[in-house]
C-alpha cells in the first residue's frame, strides 16, 4: 500500500493496483499546485463529507477516470444524477472492494 498526500484532506491511496482518491480538492488549492487532475488516475474516490473542499474536483476527476464515487447515500445520488458511478454505504456499514474491506465510519 502506498499512501500520497496530495494537500489539505486529498489523498491518493494505491492498493493491490487499484488508486483511491480521498477527499479531492486540487484544482485552486495552492499547497498542490503542481498536481495535474487530467493525469490522476482514479478507481474509486472516497468522500467524507460533501464540503466544497473535499468535493471540488470529484466530477471532473470521475467523468475522466470514470471511478466509482463512495460516500453516503445522499452524496452519492447527487453524483449519481450527474452520471458518475456510485457506491452508496451507511454510517456503520462496510463493504468487500476488490482492493480491500472499506467500513463507513463517522
């Protein structure tokens, strides 16, 4: 597993060949400037909650990668209704990914 920090809450996770972005606010955000979103590569992007700067480049990144987006229901239905794909889960919940066990947690 390798984790990359990519500024402010963005992560970059890569696991058995998969690539999880967490939280993606890079576009404008001045600690990763140098970080290009058309060349991210992207399976699945996780989000934590829906504030702009955790969420500000979730669309662009999913209608590229075409990543499975994985949050909260109503998360996941507003990106569902912009045509990315979603996993919805609940708080508490978990799910087998093929990268792994993910659990929803507060």
């Amino acid at each position: 597993m390798k984790i990359t920090f990519l500024g402010h809450a963005s992560l970059l996770i890569e696991v058995d060949g998969k690539h999880l972005v967490v939280d993606p606010f890079i576009t404008g955000n001045p600690i990763n400037s140098a970080i290009d979103i058309e060349t991210l590569q992207a399976d699945y992007i996780l989000i934590t909650h829906a504030h702009q700067d955790h969420i500000l480049d979730v669309q662009a990144i999913g209608e590229r990668t075409g990543a499975t987006i994985i949050s909260n229901f109503e998360i996941v239905s507003h990106f569902e209704k912009l045509g990315l794909k979603g996993h919805p889960m609940n708080h508490g919940g978990n799910w087998n990914f093929d990268f792994g066990d993910l659990q929803y947690v507060n």
